[in-house]
C-alpha cells in the first residue's frame, strides 16, 4: 500500500475540506491510501510522516505566506530534516486564501523550498489553466491557473461548507491523485532497482 501523508493547518475549515479533497484524490487510485494529520496533531505523527511514501503540505495563505501554525510545524521538522528522513518522498502542495491570488503563489514556493530543503521530489499540478479565456467557466479544473501546486479561493464572508467552490476541490482531489500514482511509481522503480 502506497500511503500519502496531508499536513495541513485550516484556520476556519476552508483548509481543511481541501485538505480532504486532496484526499479523496489519493484514495481514488488503487493501493493508495490517505493520512489526514492537521498541524496540531502533529507531535503524535512524526513517524506516520516518516513512514508515508510521500507527504502533501496545504496551509491557508495569511499574509502572503504560510500561517503560522504551519510555520510552527515547518520550523519543528528540523530533527527529521538533520536525519534526512524524508530524503526522496514525493511531495506537493495546496494553498486557499479568499482572494483570487491573494499571494498564494508565495505560499506553494515557500512549500516547494521546504521540500527540497528535505531532500523531497516535488509534483505540481498535470493540467492546464482554465477559465482564461472566452468559453472558460469558474467550473473549469485549476481554474486559478496555478502549476505549482493546488490553489483555492473561499470567499471571506462564506463557511467551510459553501467554499472553496467545487472546481476547486475537484483541483485539489487531481493533485491527490497524482502525487499517488507518482509515489507508486516511484515505489516500483525502487523495487525493480534492488
């Protein structure tokens, strides 16, 4: 079984439900399987982390960057950064924050940097922009136009369980997927290697 860890922080749950749809993405593919750990669990889950075969990093875009729980967490891999114990897992990531950009570009860098300051191989996302054009639809698939990672926008005056809108999610649940059909194979090329 290929597992794929979601580290994530969601300040009003907005975060969260992505985090879920990054989720279900990975669970859509078989001998795949999803660990939801939220940042403030995270001393009970250093090992889940180390085990996983790839991790997926999601926080809210505050001010332009990661939150500061998620910051917390980032600041707190140091012992598993020193023993390189993530050397070679698969990761991504995914931001939301209720603009449109809102900087959360910023964000995904910043999480593709602490990616490869752990030795990761990052995965953005496989699909065009949508939405950029005349016949383009807010329903399109990364309709934020975003490669590096999965972006979404819930509007500020809304809950967690109206948005992020579903293309959205939809967004989210694709990256899943492919960071666990890359995991899996990496795993069979590491097998087929030995």
């Amino acid at each position: 079984m290929t597992t794929i860890a979601i580290v994530y922080h969601s300040g009003f749950g907005h975060t969260a439900k992505q985090a879920e749809a990054v989720g279900q993405g990975v669970d859509s593919v078989s001998g795949a399987k999803a660990i939801l750990i939220s940042v403030d669990k995270i001393e009970e889950h250093w090992a889940t982390l180390e085990a996983a075969d790839g991790i997926i990093f999601g926080s809210p875009t505050y001010m332009g960057g990661v939150s500061a729980p998620f910051k917390t967490f980032m600041d707190a891999s140091s012992k598993p950064w020193y023993a390189r114990a993530w050397k070679d897992k698969i990761a991504a990531g995914f931001t939301n924050s209720a603009s449109q950009s809102g900087d959360k570009l910023n964000t995904l860098v910043s999480l593709a940097v602490f990616a490869a300051q752990h030795g990761m191989i990052w995965v953005g996302l496989d699909i065009l922009p949508g939405n950029n054009n005349s016949k383009g639809s807010v329903e399109d698939l990364n309709r934020l136009g975003s490669f590096l990672g999965a972006m979404a926008q819930s509007n500020a005056d809304q809950p967690a369980d109206v948005v992020p809108p579903s293309a959205d999610l939809r967004t989210a649940s694709v990256l899943g997927a492919r960071v666990a059909e890359t995991a899996k194979r990496f795993a069979k090329v590491a097998v087929t290697a030995e």
